[in-house]
C-alpha cells in the first residue's frame, strides 16, 4: 500500500523535483503531500481524520521557521514521524544538527534522484517502524513485569541488580534508585528458617551453572525494616543472542498466607470445626498409635464412646445455634475432667470418643466414665437458657474388645448403644453378646433400606369394639414386614429401629397412604364407615412438613379426614410440647381424629392433657392384662375411665384377651375395647369381610 510522505518546502521548483523523483520511483510506493510553510506542515501532522504521515521532507529554512528551530516545531507536533531534511550545500551544518537531533538524516541538493531518494525513504520509514516496535515490545512488557502480582528482580552478570518491578520494591524495601546497582546479596537476603543463616545467593548460582534453580523450602526473605516474609522462586539465567549468560532473572512471591491458610487447612482436617476437638481421623491416628505402644509394654488401654441423650430435642426446640453452645460446654467439661495425656475427640453430631491411652484396670475407665457422665448432666447455663442434658457411655478396652482402632471404637459404640437401651445416662462394658445384638440390628436396618421399594410391607387390620353393643365402630392399621427369607416381622421388631435410623418417616408415609386408599376402597364398596386409627411415632410428628404431606395424600386418596385417627404416645406428646400442641392443633382443623395411646406409661401431665386437643384415651395393655389379677392394675383402669370421663374423652382399652376382662370393663363403663377376645389383626380382604357383621357373635365365649 502506498505511503504517504508530507514535503514541506517554500520552493516550488524544488518540491517538483521531490515529488517527481518518488512518483517515477521504480517502486512507486509514496503519495506526496506538499505544503509551503512550517505551520502548514505542523497542522497536517497533527490532523486526526485522514490518513497517517509515514515521512516528513523537509526544507528546514521557510517563510514562516528557519533553521533548527523548524526541526525542533516538527518534531515536537509528531516525535513518532522519522523528518529526513532537505538541504543545500551552503546550510549543511543546520542539516547535521538537526540529525543531531532527532531527525534520520539529510540529503543535499544534488542527490535528488528518484533511486536514492527513495531508498533513503525506505530505509528511513523502515528503522522508525523498528524502533516503534521495539518501544512498544518494550513497554509491552515493562507494563506486564510492573502489573503481575509476583515480584521480580534482574542481574547483570556480575550479581548487580538492574531492575525490580514494584512487588518486588515492597517486599524488599528498597527503591529503584537505590537498589540499581547494588549487589544482590545487599538488596535480597534470604535466609533459611530451619537455622537461621543466611541462602546462598541463588542468582550467581543460576549464572554459574547456567540453568534454572528454585530456593528450598523454607526459606523466608528478611525485609530491609526487619520484617519477614515466607517466599517460594524460580530462578532462570538470561542470554545474549549468542547464547551467552549476561546476567539472571527471579521470579518470587509471598507465601505466609498461604502457607498460613494451608496449616489452618492441615488442622481442619484433622480437628472438628465446632469443638476444636481432634476428628475421626486425628484419633483413629492416635489411637493406632497407642495401641502399638500399649502392646509393646504389655499395657491396656480404654476407649469410651459418649453419647448425649436426647440432644436432638434440645436442636429442635430451642435451634441450633443453642445446641452448638451446649455441645461446646459439653466438649469443655469432658476435656477439663481428663488427663492431658488423653484425648477427647468429636465424631460428629453429639457423639464423642474419649482415649485413654494407658489404664490399669478396667475399673479406671468405668470411674472416668462416671465422671464424664457427672460432668455432663450438671447444669448447663447458656445465656437466658439453663439446660440440663444427660448422656450414655460405652467402653471398649485393650485388648480384650479388640486389637485395631477400629474394632475398639465399634466395640465401645455398641456398649454406648446397649446404656442407651438400659435406660440412659449410665455407662456399660462391652460384652460379646452385644456384638450379637449389634449386628442383628444392622442386618435390620439394612433390610428396611430397601423394603418399600421390594414391597415387602403390608397392612393388616384390628377392629375396635363398643363394649356395649359389641358392634365394630373402627379399626386400627397395623404394619407386617415380610423380609426375604425371614419370619414375618411385628412392629415391635422393627418400628424402634426403625425410629433410631429416620427410615419411620418414609415408613410412616407408606402406611398412611396405603390405609387412605384402603379406606376409600371399603368406602366405594359401601362397607362400614368406620374410622381407620394410625399410629403415628415422635419421630414423625417432629419431622418437617407432616402436616402438609397429611394433608396432600387424603388429597390424593381423596378420603375425607374425619375417616382418620392418629394414635400417639404420651412421649412423642412430651418431647417439644410446645412445637407439638401447634401441629395437634392443626390436625384437629383438618377434623382428624386424636387419640392418647399407651395412656399411664409416660409423663402422665395432666396439665398437658388439658392443654392438647385429644379426642380418646387408650388404656395400655399392661394394665388390662392385670385387670383381673393385680387390685393395684385395676385401680388404675378405674382411674383412667373416670379421669378420661371428667375431661370428656373417650376411653378404649387395648389388649383385652380374656372374658373375665371384657365383663370387668363393660362394669366400669369403659366406652370401647380392642384385642385379641374380640379379633386378631387380619388382612384388609379378611377384615373387609368383618365390616357390617355383629362381632358379639364371633367373639370367644
């Protein structure tokens, strides 16, 4: 593409001289733009539409400049634009100063022939374009080393510094000015950590041995105020084009932070982030660690698991951030109660293991164990709450209860679960039965993982009967396991477990479904429209959202509520009874019915009792049971049909399985009762066939 030249000069015989010499130019690659004066000229250059002067030819005496002084206007107006001057013989000393400076050159008069001319355009055109480039790479990458966020110095060949980019001023302390020059040692110590002295200056190494280096870990690089900074290199020599060493370049950073964030990373991953305590994994190392050592000198040791009872009530009623409190007052007890050569450690949740690493007897352990769980159960105050919380410990010792930290640890957490079944807050051995029982529960738990999706449940029916007319006035839906290969599992076999591993939510579920579709099948068959009742555990009752999904399967069923009886114990009741009342309530609304089951086993508040909206009373089978056999059993019947009567509630006694039973309630004017006298739970298609049949006729006499 042609280049455009400005010609600046106040003789036109001259300029038609220039301008005819580039225009035959064999090359023809120049367009001639040609003024008369030096301000003409200035304007054009610094003319922003149009296109770009790549030359300026210029006479430098004119009508309105003379001499260096027009130099100096046109270099000024545009530095970037390579001016070759024209000249005559007699005004050649203005011409050389001129060259002196800035511009490329000059030609005289008489060389104003199209050939040389033009080369020396070319030529001139072509080093300014050089140097431009050359700038730019330059300032390319001086504005790279001064924005990058590592720090970087360079040496000549002898160790001197010659630049630092601005990373690199801060970290070291030194100016520019200051440091240019300077040995690099003088500018840059590094020294080790470990020991203290002073790195080998790794720049003259690099030099030296001509190939690229790294400092070792560890070394820190001392500021010039004092201050020290942990840093990590890399350290590479430069070269000539003839691939000689000329000096060296390091590229560094700052790394206390983040070697700081990797050791508090290091500590998370070993320590709970709640307590600070040490992990699962932390301990099982210990663990190992003092099982090898108890073995070598023949020693024992103890593993206690600790377990808090019933902390899940403390998260749901008052939150999580007062269960976090209550756990870190915990954590803080148990670590002041023990030795520091012990370790108390959080497995998560609200459960904590506890080594001790050497023990004389087993009886050392069972007295730390009593006093962790004395600690424990003192009160806990916590702001505007003061809490009291109990727990259940089980101890595993070397070697009797096992020989790896693993089985140690699942040794004691089997006994934790056996203090647990004993009552809570106490602490038990572990004994080899257990393992057993252990064992039975997981095959358990592990096959209700799957029983809804196998379809292994099923439903069967119990009526209830007025003790009156002995007539069929509901029924209560009862759940069956059949496991493969297994016996058919009653609640009682499954329901607590169940309860323990969350699968009695999905569990529950199912059956309410399953009892609703029941229902409204007998319903559009136009059987008995009797009531379902469905027992409904604590578990369920606190989990998220039970109302809404009561309300969405009668919606799906299309049964109405009032078909339905929940039945709950008076534990589930007591639990949160706050949170509880409001979900009763709401279950009310919707016209299901409530019912009180298990009644004079638990709590037994008759506060409470007012307070919830229960429908019914049921009086538990162990009292039925010694109805007729035990004055003490059949005071309390008699006092549960009356209190039930005072408060208006209906009264039903479960498990009646005799005659004798069923004349001593009907005498003390019990509403309804349910067992075995009058009907053992059948399937729905055996039950669908009791719905409409006087059952006085059916009963064993």
């Amino acid at each position: 593409m042609p280049q455009i030249v400005l010609l600046i000069h106040d003789d036109a015989a001259k300029a038609q001289i220039v301008r005819d010499s580039l225009l035959n130019s064999h090359d023809g690659r120049f367009i001639v733009e040609w003024v008369k004066r030096c301000g003409d000229g200035v304007r054009r250059l610094r003319k922003r539409s149009g296109e770009r002067i790549a030359a300026v030819l210029v006479n430098l005496f004119l009508p309105d400049s003379a001499g260096i002084e027009t130099f100096d206007t046109l270099f000024l107006a545009s530095p970037e634009t390579p001016i070759l001057v024209l000249s005559s013989l007699t005004r050649e000393d203005s011409a050389r100063l001129a060259v002196q400076r800035g511009a490329q050159d000059y030609l005289l008069d008489g060389d104003f022939d199209g050939y040389l001319l033009s080369k020396a355009l070319r030529n001139m055109i072509e080093r300014a374009s050089n140097v431009e480039a050359l700038f730019r790479e330059k300032e390319r990458a001086q504005v790279t080393l001064n924005s990058i966020g590592d720090a970087v110095v360079s040496t000549d060949i002898a160790g001197n510094v010659t630049f630092l980019n601005p990373i690199a001023r801060a970290m070291t302390g030194w100016s520019a000015e200051e440091a240019l020059g300077r040995p690099f040692d003088e500018v840059f110590r590094i020294v080790d950590v470990a020991n203290g002295t002073r790195v080998v200056n790794p720049m003259m190494l690099v030099i030296q041995k001509n190939q690229s280096a790294k400092l070792a870990l560890g070394c820190k690089l001392v500021r010039r105020d004092g201050t020290e900074s942990a840093i990590e290199d890399s350290a590479a020599p430069i070269h000539d084009r003839s691939g000689n060493v000329t000096g060296a370049v390091m590229v560094f950073h700052d790394v206390t932070q983040a070697q700081a964030v990797s050791a508090k990373m290091s500590h998370l991953a070993r320590h709970d982030f709640l307590t600070d305590l040490p992990n699962r994994l932390l301990l099982n190392d210990r663990l190992s660690h003092a099982i090898s050592v108890a073995e070598r000198r023949q020693q024992k040791l103890a593993v206690l698991c600790v377990d808090l009872d019933r902390f899940k009530h403390v998260n749901d009623s008052l939150g999580q951030k007062v269960g976090d409190k209550l756990l870190l007052s915990v954590a803080g007890r148990m670590v002041d109660s023990v030795q520091s050569s012990d370790t108390v450690s959080r497995q998560g949740g609200d459960e904590f293991v506890i080594l001790l690493p050497s023990v004389a007897q087993a009886e050392d352990a069972a007295l730390m164990a009593q006093k962790i769980l004395t600690v424990v159960a003192m009160p806990h105050q916590l702001e505007e709450h003061s809490l009291e919380i109990t727990a259940s410990a089980g101890i595993g010792i070397y070697p009797d209860d096992g020989t790896d930290a693993e089985t140690l640890v699942k040794s004691a957490d089997i006994a934790m679960l056996s203090a647990k079944n004993c009552g809570r807050n106490n602490y038990q051995f572990f004994k080899p039965s257990m393992n057993e029982h252990a064992q039975e529960r997981q095959s358990v738990e592990s096959g209700l993982r799957h029983a809804l999706e196998q379809r292994e449940f099923e439903l069967h029916y119990q009526g209830k009967i007025d003790l009156v007319t002995e007539t069929l006035t509901g029924a209560e839906a009862l759940i069956r396991w059949h496991p493969p290969g297994r016996e058919v599992a009653l609640p009682q076999d499954f329901i607590p477990i169940a309860e323990l591993s969350g699968y009695i939510v999905p569990i529950g579920r199912w059956v309410l479904r399953e009892a609703c579709l029941q229902k409204r099948a007998w319903l559009d068959e136009k059987l008995a429209p009797i009531p379902i009742a469905i027992n409904i555990s604590a578990v369920e009752l606190r989990s998220k959202q039970f109302v809404e999904h009561v309300r969405a399967i009668l919606e799906e069923t299309g049964l109405q509520a009032s078909y339905l009886e929940f039945e709950l114990t008076e534990t589930a009741l007591m639990q949160d009874p706050q949170s509880t009342i409001q979900v009763l309530r709401e279950l009310k609304d919707m016209g299901i019915k409530l019912t009180l089951d298990d009644f004079g086993t638990g709590y037994s508040s008759l506060s409470y009792l007012r307070r919830f909206p229960i429908d019914a009373l049921k009086i538990d089978r162990s009292f039925v049971q010694g109805l007729c056999t035990n004055a003490d059993d059949a005071k309390i019947v008699s006092a549960v049909i009356n209190l039930g009567r005072s408060f208006h509630l209906h009264v039903i006694a479960e498990g009646v399985e005799t005659r004798a039973q069923f004349i001593a309630l009907q005498g003390q004017n019990c509403a309804e009762g349910q067992g075995y006298y009058f009907q053992m739970p059948v399937a729905a298609n055996e039950f669908a066939k009791l719905l409409g049949v006087d059952l006085s006729a059916t009963v064993v006499a």
